[in-house]
C-alpha cells in the first residue's frame, strides 16, 4: 500500500530552505504600516456646508405618459377588456408566425413540424385509449396523411 511522504511524515523544512526562511525572517521595515499621520479639524473639508456635496437630483427622462403611466402594447388604452385580449391575441399569432431572426423559409418548416408533431401526439393517444399499437409508418406520413389517418381514428 503506497502512503504519502506528507502523511508519513518523510519531509522536513530541511529539504524545503525556503519555507524555513520564510517563517525564521521578520518582515523587512519597509513593508512595515507607517504611523498614522496626526490630521486636525481645521485641514478638514466640511462637507456639511459646501454646495458640492449637496445631493443633485436626477434628471428623468418624460415619455409623455403622465403619472398614471401607459400600458404596454400601443395606444390602445381605451378599448374594452375583450378588445385587448383580441388585440393581445393577433400580437401573439404575429409573432408565432414571423419569429425574429429566422427566415420565411425556416419559420414555415418549424411550424409544418410542429403541426406534424402535435397530429402524431394526438393520434398516439387515440391509439392508446383503443388499448392499439400505432402503426410504424406514421412517422414518415405527411401532415396531410397524418389529417386524413385522425380523422378516421375520430370516426371509429
């Protein structure tokens, strides 16, 4: 069973002369804490009584919103409360349907398979609730087939 020389006990200072001088040496003057200077009131800034070092006040910026505030979403402040789920409706499929930094092209293939994965979901379950198998060629079925397959499975 191999053991550590430190565990052991096999070194000493004596094969470390530098770790001996460094605990034997006192800290050279020049490193020492210098007194502390002896400071009078008069050589103090008064702080109280100087203009600069009053508080400033911030400037803040007006966006013309008043003290009450806007809400988000444009100016649309004054509609009714099924107006702005509408409103707050259209915003979301806007931006389900144009995310930001992907093309047309790649938005459109996302949503073609997240629409393919949300028919195979549902079609998995129907199989499950028949207490059936799903067949091994949905996987590669179009959204179109997948559509044609749920509704046979609704018709059952």
């Amino acid at each position: 069973m191999a053991t550590s020389k430190v565990a052991a006990g096999g070194y000493s200072y004596s094969q470390f002369p530098q770790a001996a001088s460094m605990v034997a040496t006192p800290m050279p003057t020049e490193y020492a804490a210098a007194p502390p200077a002896t400071t009078t009131a008069a050589s103090l800034p008064n702080l109280l009584t100087t203009a600069a070092a009053a508080p400033k006040k911030k400037h803040r910026q007006d966006w013309g919103t008043g003290a009450a505030g806007q809400r988000l979403g444009g100016g649309h402040g004054a509609g009714s409360e099924a107006e702005r789920r509408q409103i707050a409706l259209q915003a979301a499929e806007q931006r389900q349907s144009a995310p930001v930094g992907v093309s047309k092209e790649r938005a459109a293939e996302l949503a073609r398979q997240r629409q393919r994965e949300e028919l195979l979901g549902r079609i998995t379950e129907h199989y499950r609730r028949l207490h059936d198998d799903v067949p091994m060629a949905l996987n590669v079925a179009s959204v179109e087939q997948l559509r044609k397959h749920l509704d046979n499975l609704r018709s059952r």
